[in-house]
C-alpha cells in the first residue's frame, strides 16, 4: 500500500461538496485513513506551496488557501500518488478529463478543488507537514 496527501480546497468547502469529492474518491479505491477540517494560516500555506514562491500567481494562490476551511486527508492504496492525479484531474479544468473530480467541480484554474500529491517523496513531505503518526489509523 502506498499514501498520497490529499487537500480539499476552499471553494470545495464554501460550496459543500466535499461529501461529493470524498465519494468519487472512495469510489476510486482509495482509502481516507486520515482526515481533518482546518484554517490554514498564511505561514502554513505559504510553507506548503513554497516551490511555487516565485511564480506570478503565488500571492493569489496563497489568499484562496487561507479564504476558508480546507479538509487536509491523506489517501491511502496500491498506486495512491499516480491514482490520485488522475482522479483529479489537470490543473486547469477546461484541460481535465470527463469524470474528474476537476472537470465535475473546479471553477477554474486556481479554484481548483483539490491538491494531490506529484511524487512519493512530495507525499511523506506533506504527510509529515500536517499530520502525526498518531493521527493516521488505517
Ligand atoms: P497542481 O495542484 O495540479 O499540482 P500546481 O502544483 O502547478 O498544480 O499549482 C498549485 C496550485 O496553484 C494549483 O492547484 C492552482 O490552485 C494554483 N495555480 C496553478 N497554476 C495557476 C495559474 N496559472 N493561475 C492561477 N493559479 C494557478
Ligand atoms: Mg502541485
């Protein structure tokens, strides 16, 4: 078994599907084996999302984050990261695939509904930047 971290975005929240996301996902075969509901705050998403410091929407990227509460899941099964992508989707929803948690809800580019993981190693960095061990019961 292999684990991705998962978030589940603001407008998500904002427009309560997120029972909706976690059905597709559940329906993909992958298992929340953790999950909680929280306020990021600047210093947290702005860590998070640090490798894109640089680009022209970072600022933009990080007012979304902390505009309202996200639900941080990590997903658990047997290709999770690689599954995960693509149950998501493209980034952009206009590129996303019909059946994608992004083709269905993302708004647009930035209110994309979802954050996966893009490699196991990015997995266990933001597992371990939201979670402790003790919160992942399998
Ligand atoms: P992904 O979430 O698919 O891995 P990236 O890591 O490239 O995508 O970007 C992180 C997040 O930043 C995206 O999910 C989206 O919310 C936002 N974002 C990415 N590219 C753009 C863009 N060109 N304009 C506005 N927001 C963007
Ligand atoms: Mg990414």
């Amino acid at each position: 078994m292999t684990r991705t971290f998962s978030i589940i975005k603001p407008d998500a929240t904002k427009r309560n599907i997120t029972g909706a996301i976690n059905k597709i996902i559940e329906e993909n075969d992958l298992k929340i084996i953790a999950q909680k509901r929280i306020l990021l705050t600047r210093e947290l998403a702005e860590g998070f999302y640090k490798v894109h410091k640089d680009k022209p929407f970072f600022n933009d990227l990080i007012e979304y984050m902390i505009s309202g509460p996200v639900i941080i899941q990590v997903l658990e099964g047997s290709n999770a990261v690689e599954d995960y992508r693509k149950i998501m989707g493209a980034t952009n929803p206009s590129e996303a695939k019909e059946g994608s948690i992004r083709k269905k809800y993302a708004l647009n580019i930035q209110e994309n509904s979802v954050h996966g993981s893009d490699s196991d190693q990015n997995a266990k960095i933001e597992i371990e930047y939201f979670f402790e061990k003790k919160d992942i019961v399998v």
